[in-house]
C-alpha cells in the first residue's frame, strides 16, 4: 500500500476495460450483477483501485464502465469503503482542444460516477502526432487539481523522456503526478527494460501501474494451440503469439506447480515483484478470486530472475500501444 497525497494505493487493483465493451469482451447487460460480486470482493480484500475511461464501452454503451463503478461504489457498504479509489482516463480525442474541454470531460464523468473523480488520468500522450495539443489538456487536469474536483494526476502509456518534460510542467504548478500507468507484463517489458520507466518514475516520487498484466488473457494458460480461442482480434493475436511463447508459458507453469498457484497468480505477483501495481481485469467473481489470490506473497529472486529469462528469449512480444511515447 501506499498513500500518495488523498489517494490509497493498494498493491493491486482492478482494471475495468471490459465492463461495458462489446467488441474486445463481449460485455453484456445480463453480466452487471456478477459484475457487482467482483467489485464488492475485490474492495472488501484492499483491492480498491478501480481504473476506467471516459471511453470505455461500445456503442451505445460508452460510457458504461463509469455507471457501473459509480453505483457499485454506493451501494457497497462493507470494509474498505472509505479507501475507493475511482481513476479515470480522460480521452485525448482530436476534438478535445483547450483546458476547459478537460474540465468539461471530467465533470461529465462525474456525472455518470455519481462522484467526482478520485484520480484524473491523461489516457494518452498526443506527443507522437499533434504535441502542441497535450500541453493544453494537461492544464484542463492542472486546473482540476488545483479546483479540488480531482484528488490527484495520473498519466498512461507516456515514456521516460516525455514523463520529465510533463512533469517538470505540472511541478511549475505545483500540481504532482500521482501515477503512470503502461503496459508491462512478462510479455510487455519495453517500458521498463528499455525506456527505463520505473527508475524515472522512483526518481520523481510517481507509482507505476502496470495495465494488461496478463497480456490480454494470453499468460493465464487457458489458451493452447488445442484450445478454443476467444473471438475477434484477441484469438487473432493469440494464434500468432503462441508458438513463439511457449518456453515462457513453460515456466510459468512449472512456477505454478511448485508454488500451488495459478499461472495467472504468477504473472500478476511478478509485475508486484518489479515494483509496480497490477491492474488485472476481472470479469467473473472467479477471475476476481484468482486475481486476489496473487495478493499476500512474493516470488523469491530465483523465480523472478527465471521469469525474466524466459521473458527476455520469447519470439514474441505484445504489440505495443500505437500512443506510448519515448
């Protein structure tokens, strides 16, 4: 846990990418109340980071992933309660131009939260295509800060050398980063391994949140090349992905085995190992308990350093995100 300014950091929290998306999830309304299990589990075993989007949820659903946590959070009244920790991705659409469109973002997920925000995040660095316009949204998240409507900053899939330069922005404020957030799993090192974010984030006080832990699914072990593979674009990537990461798989498993875990308790203890904060999805008050699982133990240094070996010889990588910046 760690406490930085009004926000409580768990050592895990719960990504919710799949609450309200058709296309990648195959979301349905029938799932809501099963969605209500996983939340209330989650937070009553400190699993209170709920991370989302203003842009979450197809179609007529967008939005949906915020209604949902915003009622979930009311209407939860065990242990914990006081430590929910709502974070919300503020999309950098190519229409969102000037501060107050930020301001405006955020208010309008407030509206759907029923709450204000508790961490506001830029979804996205606009420095690869169009830099002139991300130091105006940042202002819309400085000015929301420093209103008191959001409890904190947090930024995602930005690299070391833009972080500094944002960061140094927002401190001429006064306005801290509260956290970033990349992908990074046993499939996903780049951030780390080569951009070398996490030293720049310990330098600069910032927590590191680690988003698709499990790859999209891919490292939980379900899936083999005898195996069913899911729909549309994640049995696409899986097919491709396979061959190339079976050594890996291979020492997840016999990790699992010997550790009476499953191999997705691995994968998310290894990212908690490396210093970070998972934020695996959970659709299912199964998956939920899975995920807890991984919680209240470490991998020894052996296995870790086993992990990154198998880690660093795989064929094949996740494909980066298109907006992560250098």
């Amino acid at each position: 846990m760690q406490t930085t300014s009004q926000i409580y950091l768990p050592e895990m929290g719960c990504g919710t990418w799949a609450w309200g998306n058709r296309l990648l999830w195959g979301y349905d309304e029938s799932m809501d109340d099963q969605l209500q299990a996983v939340f209330d589990l989650c937070v009553s075993n400190d699993v209170t980071l709920f991370d989302t989007g203003d842009s979450y949820g197809t179609g007529r659903l967008n939005g949906r992933s915020e209604k949902l946590l915003g009622q979930f959070a009311r209407e939860y009244q065990g242990i914990e309660k006081e430590n929910i920790c709502i974070a919300t991705k503020l999309a950098a659409y190519p229409w969102r131009l000037t501060r107050q469109s930020m301001i405006k973002a955020a208010k309008a997920s407030a509206q759907r939260l029923g709450r204000n925000v508790d961490l506001v995040q830029m979804h996205w660095s606009t420095a690869n295509y169009a830099p002139w316009q991300e130091w105006v949204l940042l202002d819309g998240l400085a000015d929301l800060y420093e209103q008191g409507l959001v409890k904190g900053i947090g930024l995602s899939n930005y690299g070391s050398q833009r972080l500094k330069q944002v960061y140094k922005k927002l401190r001429d404020r006064g306005v801290p980063i509260a956290t970033l957030q990349v992908q990074y799993s046993l499939l996903s090192t780049y951030p780390v391994t080569q951009l070398g974010i996490k030293d720049v984030c310990d330098e600069l006080g910032i927590k590191l949140i680690a988003y698709s832990p499990l790859a999209l699914g891919i490292l939980t072990g379900k899936y083999t090349e005898k195996s069913s593979f899911p729909k549309g674009i994640r049995g696409v990537l899986f097919r491709q992905l396979l061959p190339g990461i079976r050594p890996l798989l291979g020492c997840l498993q016999e990790i699992a085995s010997l550790r009476s875990k499953t191999m997705s308790q691995i994968a998310i203890n290894w990212c908690m190992c490396k210093g970070t904060i998972p934020i695996p999805g959970a659709k299912t008050v199964a998956q939920a308990k899975e995920n807890i699982g991984a919680l209240g133990w470490r991998l020894d240094a052996s296995e870790v350093i086993a992990l990154d070996r198998a880690a660093a010889s795989t064929d094949k990588k996740m494909v980066q995100n298109i907006f992560q910046t250098k």
